[in-house]
C-alpha cells in the first residue's frame, strides 16, 4: 500500500514531496449525531475513505491525505446527544491554520475535501480568506458535489434524489460497505435530526456511491496537478484588458 498517510511519514520526507508537486488533501468532517442507526463518525469515515482511496490509486504522482479535522461546525445537532462542534471563528481559524502549515512546508497544490454539509460554505470562504490574506491558493470542494457524482447517487437512490440527506439512503449505504458492524439496519428510519430515509440503503449502493466519488477526486486531483484547473478558473493570472 501507498504511503499516503501524512501522518505516518517521517520529517525528511516531506522536503522531497513538495519537490515532486505532491498534491496535499485536507479531508474536513464532523463528529456529529447520524440518527440512532450510525455511528456518529459516519462523515469523517466517508471523507477520510473517499480521499484516502483516490490517493492510493494514483502513482504518477505522489498525493498525500492528512488527518481528517474531525470537529467540523455543527451547532444545529447540539441537541442531540454525541455531537462535538467548534465555534464558527474557531473552526475558520483552525482550517485555514492547517492550510499555513500544509503551504509552508513547500506544498502549493492544497485541496479541502468536505465531507459534512454544515461546513460547506464555512470552506468556500476561508478559501478565500486564505488567498486574501496569506496569498495561498487552495481548492475545496464537498465529495458529493465533484462533477459526475451527483448524476450517480441520484440515478441509484430512491428517495435522495435532490440532494444528499443526514443519515439518509447515501450516508447510511456509505457506512453500510465501510463500517457496516456500527449500523443498526433495524433503526434505520426517519427520527427528528435525520433528514431522508435511510431504509433503502444497501452495501451494493454504498459501494457505487463510494466509486463514483473516488473516481470523481482522482480526476479532479489530476486537473489540480497538471494545471489544467488554475488554466480554466484563471488563477494567478491577468486577465488582458481589451
């Protein structure tokens, strides 16, 4: 296997890394409440999964995944029990703290991978307070909405059509393949602080919904790479005047 993991490399690595253009994924989630069938890690394990997954089947390049930042911004679960939430400026800080870090140690192609709905525009915006203020492009994006993956969770589920609910028929599939001893199948239902119907859910689903993301990443890691990204979004630039 890969030694994809940030963590388990040693501090002479790193230096030869970011000379080879390592791209640097930043899996964000939660640790939140998913009903009383899932365990409360589901979208740290999703994310980490998805990102862990999509660098290990790269070889052209080396790609390296970092701890997962598993306090996502998660108030509006607080009243169920299990849930652990940063403040808002706290979680912004953090995030774009990690982000410094990752950039001084020599890395510039930085990407944040959500995987917790609560943090999304939270991470479009410290995007860009990171660009505004340290002068570090990154890119961020949540797993389910890479191009091409929505088109798939959509055509397989039967009841997450619009988007991809809490602890509903994508997340519970998810953990259905990954974890399937920490899903309760017989609690699977609507409950207040789930939004979908996590009954429909299947290990077959799960794993479809699984490929679809880890093919989605890899081609976005390999556009981030090449360059092919920052030449359609025009990043670092001028734009001529006409």
């Amino acid at each position: 296997m890969k030694r994809a993991q940030w963590q388990y490399l040693r501090r002479t690595d790193f230096p030869t890394l970011a000379q080879q253009d390592a791209v640097v994924i930043i899996p964000v989630a939660s640790i939140e409440q998913h009903g009383e069938h899932l365990p409360v890690n589901t979208d740290a394990n999703n994310c980490h999964s998805v990102a862990t997954m999509a660098a290990e089947s790269i070889d052209s390049f080396p790609v390296l995944v970092l701890p997962v930042v598993w306090p996502g911004y998660s108030p509006h679960h607080m009243e169920h029990p299990g849930t652990i939430t940063l403040g808002f400026d706290t979680f912004v800080r953090m995030l774009t703290e990690v982000g410094v870090c990752v950039h001084t140690h020599g890395f510039r192609k930085i990407l944040f991978l959500n995987g917790h709905g609560g943090n999304s525009a939270i991470i479009s915006a410290m995007r860009l307070k990171l660009a505004a203020e340290h002068g570090i492009a990154v890119v961020a994006c949540t797993y389910w909405d890479i191009p091409g993956v929505a088109a798939v969770w959509r055509s397989i589920c039967e009841t997450d059509k619009g988007f991809v609910g809490h602890a509903a028929e994508v997340e519970t599939s998810l953990q259905l393949y990954l974890q399937p001893d920490l899903v309760d199948m017989n609690s699977a239902q609507w409950v207040p602080g789930v939004y979908g119907d996590p009954a429909h859910a299947t290990k077959e689903k799960g794993e479809q919904f699984l490929n679809a993301a880890v093919t989605g990443l890899v081609a976005l890691i390999n556009d981030l790479h090449s360059g092919d990204l920052e030449k359609r979004l025009e990043w670092g630039k001028e734009v001529p005047n006409d």
